[in-house]
C-alpha cells in the first residue's frame, strides 16, 4: 500500500502543463471524488494496524502536495493569461463602435412634433389608464357605441368603467377642462384596443392627436394646417385630399388621404392604384364636446385631428408589418438612424 502512495506521489510529481482541459483531468484523476486519492483513503481500513500510522502519514501528505501542485499549476495559467493581455499592441487603431440607433417610430414622433411645434402648438400628455368620462362620455360617444363593446377596449374595472385609453383625444379632453381658450395643443402617446395581432394592426400602437380652439376657426384653418403637415412631412409635392366621413367628437368629420410617395400618384400596390393613402381622421370639434368641457360653443369653435405614427412610419420607411416596431429585432432597429 505505501508503493501505491509513492507510485502516485512520483506522478502527481512529474506532471506538468499549462492547459487547462489537462490540468481539470489531472485534478479528476488524482482528486476528485472518484480519483485514486480517495481510493487510496477509501482502502485504509484494509492496513495492517501496525501500519496504519505510517500509511495515515503518507497518505496525507500525499494529498497535500496533490493540491498545492494543483493550485501552481492554476497560477501559472493566470500568469500566461495576464501575459499574453499585455502583450497587445496599445497603438493599434481602436475597434470601431457599435453605436445604437433611435427607434423608428420616436424619429417619426419627434419629427410630428417638431412640425406642429412650428406653427404654435405645445405638446400635452395624459394618464393611459382612464375612466370612462375622458375617454367616452366628454367625447360625444353615445351609451351604446361599439368602441365601449370589450371587443375594441381592455377595461380594467367595471362600475364604474376605467380603461386602457382607446385614443390620446382623452388627453384633449383635460386640457379643455384646465384651460382656457385659444388652445393649440398636440397629444402624442400609446393607445390600446383590443384587436388581433398582425401585419397591419397590434393591440397597441401610437397616436398624435391635435386640438386647437379659438373665435371664427373654420374648416379651412384645418384643410390648411394638414396641408402644411403634409407637406412638410412627406416634401413639397405632396397633395392631400378630404373625404367626408363620421367620427362623434368632429362634425362635419373628414379623413384625409395623401398622394402616395411610393409611385407618385401613379397607382402601386400600397396605395391599392388609388394614388392616395389615408393616414388621419379631422374635422369641427362638436358643439357637445366644448359644451361638455366647459367651453362655450356659441363664442368658440375648433378642429382635431388624429394620426397612427405608425401608418406615417410605414410612408416614409417603407414598412409593412406592424410587429417590427414591438419585436426590438436589433438588425432591423439599427437601420434608423
């Protein structure tokens, strides 16, 4: 038995490598909880008595020195590492940097933004969990509108109703409450409803909704603003065009279409050959709706409109599945920049 301690001493002895894989089967082999260590201790109650002092000893120093030469040998790999790290050329040129890009659809905000900002308008926020007043009742929804159904909107409580807004015009709806006339006022934020995922609609997406409120605003001041919205977002040559529609916050209620970037007005595929693309909804802020916050509608009167950054995002990027923008897919987010 002390021929094994000393066999095993004499190869814990010779071995030497700085590799690493080599030095974790030395470490299994000699030390390990089936390793010929633990053999060795495993057999000491076959020792003769007589001997078991002297192979008790050997045995103990055998492992002592097993794991002092398993530690140097660790070391001299945490030696070459450090080595070979400072052996790098500090005067090679740096490697370039992955710098992030903005999500597509804040540079489409923050460029809405910026236009309206030009031409007068402050930007207001709300809550996006609202009660049914702000969202509904102050808007002219009548009790039995299907956009109250649980088929279009995610309520949070019943009796009384509080809801993921359905639309920002919520947030145009406190600013009547708190302010006084002229209001210009843009509300840009994320809105839910209860819809399928897919291609062309989400559960959520997001809205910039405009408000403005003064003596003698008419429908041209709205066909004006748009245009110039129009213009300014998609280039000089675009065209717009209003067709008579029905919203119950607007009357008369308008959705406005813009000539397709893509073919020129020449009829393609995205603008079905019409030439045209819809990207908002406008018109007259309804009487009920000033009367309902607090504004007089025989002094005052106002338009609104509301667009999808999302539809204005698929004009100018060219995108055509909503999914992408909620996906956070790196190679197609570091495409804008």
């Amino acid at each position: 038995m002390l021929n094994k301690v000393k066999e095993l001493l004499a190869e814990v002895e010779a071995f030497n490598s700085n590799v690493a894989k080599d030095v974790e089967e030395f470490r299994i082999r000699i030390l390990g909880s089936k390793g010929q260590v633990k053999a060795l201790f495993d057999d000491f109650k076959n020792v003769p008595n007589d001997q078991k002092k002297e192979f008790g000893k050997a045995l103990n120093e055998l492992k002592q020195f097993a794991q002092n030469k398993l530690e140097e040998l660790k070391s001299n790999q945490k030696k070459e590492v450090k080595s070979k790290s400072e052996s790098i050329d500090m005067t090679a040129p740096a490697l370039e940097k992955d710098l992030g890009a903005r999500h597509p659809l804040s540079l489409i905000r923050s460029e809405i933004i910026e236009i309206f900002k030009r031409i007068g308008f402050n930007v207001s926020e709300g809550p996006e969990i609202e009660d049914d007043w702000h969202n509904f009742s102050a808007l002219n929804f009548p009790e039995e509108h299907p956009a109250r159904d649980m088929q279009d909107t995610f309520f949070v409580e019943k009796n009384p109703d509080i809801a993921l807004r359905t639309h920002t015009s919520s947030v145009q709806v406190r600013v009547m409450e708190n302010s006084k006339p002229p209001i210009r006022t843009i509300s840009p934020g994320r809105v839910y409803r209860n819809e399928a995922i897919s291609a062309r609609a989400h559960c959520f997406f997001h809205q910039v909704e405009g408000l403005y409120i003064d003596k003698n605003v008419s429908f041209a001041d709205l066909k004006q603003t748009l245009l110039y919205f129009a213009k300014e977002m998609f280039g000089e040559d675009t065209e717009i065009r209003l067709r008579p529609s029905y919203f119950p916050f607007t009357e008369p209620s308008a959705e406005m279409d813009v000539s397709c970037s893509i073919c020129k007005s020449k009829g393609c595929n995205v603008c079905k050959y019409t030439g045209f693309l819809e990207i908002l909804g406008c018109g007259m802020v309804d009487p009920n709706v000033l009367e309902n916050c607090g504004i007089d509608s025989k002094v005052y009167s106002g338009f609104a409109f509301g667009m999808g950054v999302e539809r204005i995002a698929q004009l100018k990027f060219n995108v055509n599945d909503l999914r992408l923008y909620s996906e956070n897919d790196a190679r197609f987010l570091s495409q804008f920049k």
